[in-house]
C-alpha cells in the first residue's frame, strides 16, 4: 500500500485483532519493510493508540488499553451488531443510559453505508423484544432528531394530536427527552412561534430542511423540567386556582415553566391553576408561593374539605 494513511488503517485494523503479530509478519501483510513498519506504528502511537514493541529475534507489535478511547475500525458485520445493540437500547431504555445510547446511534447511523442501513433496519424489525411494547419508537427517527438537535437543523414533520387531529410542523429540535416509557421531542414550532413538546410515536414523515438556526434558550431548567411541566396537567383528578396579588412577570419569573397556564386575575392578581392526582400532590403546588405573596384558594368543596383536615393535622404536629 504506497498511501502511509491507508497503510495505517489496515495496520490498526490488524492491530485490532487483539493478537500478538511479529515484525515480519506484520511487515509482510502490508507489503512493507520492517523500518516503514516502525514508522506506522510511530504514527498511530501519535494518533493515541497504546502499541506495544517487544525487541528481539521473537519480538514484535500488540495493541494495548489507554486510559482513552481512539477511534475504532469496524468491519461491517461488527457496525451492524453494534448499531442493533444501540437501536434495542435506545428504544427499550437502559435506565440512565438512554441518552447516552441515543447519541451513540445517531453518530454510528450518520456514517454507515446505505447497504449496511439496510441489514441493521432488517434486523431490528424481524426481532421481537420481550419488554416494553408499548415503547416502540423508530429507532432511525430517534438518530435523525438527535443529529438535528445538535446541529440545530430545522425538521418538517406530520403530526397526530391526542384527539386524531394530523397537521404539518416545521419545528427546530432542542432536546429528546423519555418520559414514562415514551419518548418526547422538545422544539420551537415555528408556525406557533412558541416552545411545544411532540410524542415521537405520533409523527410521521420526518426529514430535514437543511436550514441551520440560532440555538434558542429553552424556558425551563432544562428540557426534562419542560416535559413534566408540560403534562402536569394530563392526569389532573383534583385541580383548583391559586389566585396571587402579583404581576404576571413576577409569577413567570418565579414559577417559570410550570406557570405557562398562568392568567391575569382581577384587580391586579394572577390566577394559577394547579392540580394533580391527589389532593396531597395538589397541595405540593402551594410550598412554591413565596411567603411575601398574598393569595387565596380557589377549589370545590372536596378539595377545601381535604385542605383544612390537612391544616389541622399540620398545626396539631407542630
């Protein structure tokens, strides 16, 4: 191989192999003298690989652990099995490590070949998983929103509403967040000029516009903070309004996301609807009010009734 990068490609990749090579043979499979050989072996050791070199008649070359990762050749079986493993481990979620295998895909599925695609997309579909059916979310549609997040690409997409309703969205991606065994995409939809969340499993028809943007500050602590606060509202058995005297800017200012429903009141007041499942987890809202706020509850009859029992439980255990 007369090209010195494309030599060293294929000695890293003989490298890789975990085996112990001798100078001559390894020389011998690049068609190289064992002098250009000591040089290749320099050059990868400067790229970061750990290449051990025992001298001697019986001596020769082994690739050895760093305390970083370089970057790795893959054949093509290797590629697949890896990107299946991150597709499985992305959609099914590994705990804490659902980002983490997001990312991981989105870079192996930006460089693998058409052909390549292909196999890893066979795959995942003829394979069944055991856990979490519910879940299922493509998982080339979670690496191409992840790309676009980072490269701030504006995304068009078709998208269905809870209620069936399906409508076109032109939105730049921020951040992919799961939540209760779904996934969400947090993103500025452009034509409602405001920050929306959209459930992965309802859109459709995903392709990039190739049109880069600004990066936007999301309204929130981060974007998990702007999912749960965005559906706080969907499972809201117990709801009743926290009506404060303040302005708008300083309720928004306070609460921040989790005030997006906030509304002007009477007489210089706000009027904040809380809720939640339980009356307990309702009145977890009311902890937020700073103690300078002046406010009044707004309920029905139940939810008063569960609020003085807890007052005097409260003042009883002080």
């Amino acid at each position: 191989m007369p090209d010195p990068t494309a030599r060293a490609l294929r000695l890293l990749s003989l490298l890789q192999t975990h085996r112990f090579w001798s100078g001559p043979e390894l020389a011998g499979r690049l068609g190289v003298s064992e002098r250009t050989l000591r040089r290749d072996v320099d050059r990868l050791r400067e790229l970061g690989y750990r290449v051990a070199a025992q001298p001697g008649a019986a001596g020769g070359y082994q690739l050895e652990s760093g305390a970083s990762v370089p970057p790795l050749l893959l054949d093509d079986d290797e590629a697949v099995a890896i990107a299946v493993g991150l597709r499985t481990a992305a959609v099914q979620g590994v705990g804490e490590g659902e980002q983490t295998s997001l990312r991981a895909l989105a870079k192996i599925e930006q460089v693998l070949p058409r052909n390549l695609r292909r196999r890893v997309s066979a795959l995942q579909e003829h394979t069944i998983p055991a856990v979490r059916p519910d879940a299922r979310v493509a998982a080339d549609v979670l690496a191409q929103l992840a790309l676009a997040c980072r490269d701030h690409e504006r995304v068009r997409f078709r998208y269905t509403a809870r209620s069936g309703t399906e409508t076109s969205r032109l939105v730049e991606p921020h951040s992919l967040v799961p939540r209760e065994r779904r996934w969400y995409l947090v993103a500025w939809d452009v034509a409602r000029a405001d920050w929306r969340t959209f459930r992965i499993d309802r859109l459709t028809g995903l392709f990039g516009t190739g049109a880069r943007v600004a990066p936007r500050e999301l309204p929130a602590e981060d974007a998990a903070e702007f999912v749960l606060a965005a559906h706080a509202g969907a499972a809201r058995r117990y709801e009743a309004t926290v009506r404060m005297r303040a302005t708008m800017e300083q309720v928004r200012a306070h609460f921040g996301v989790w005030a997006a429903d906030a509304v002007e009141g009477p007489q210089g007041t706000v009027d904040w609807p809380i809720g939640g499942p339980s009356v307990p987890e309702l009145l977890m809202a009311l902890l937020w009010i700073p103690p300078d706020y002046e406010w009044t509850l707004l309920c029905d009859d139940d939810v008063a009734a569960a609020v003085r029992t807890f007052r005097d439980r409260l003042a009883a255990a002080v």
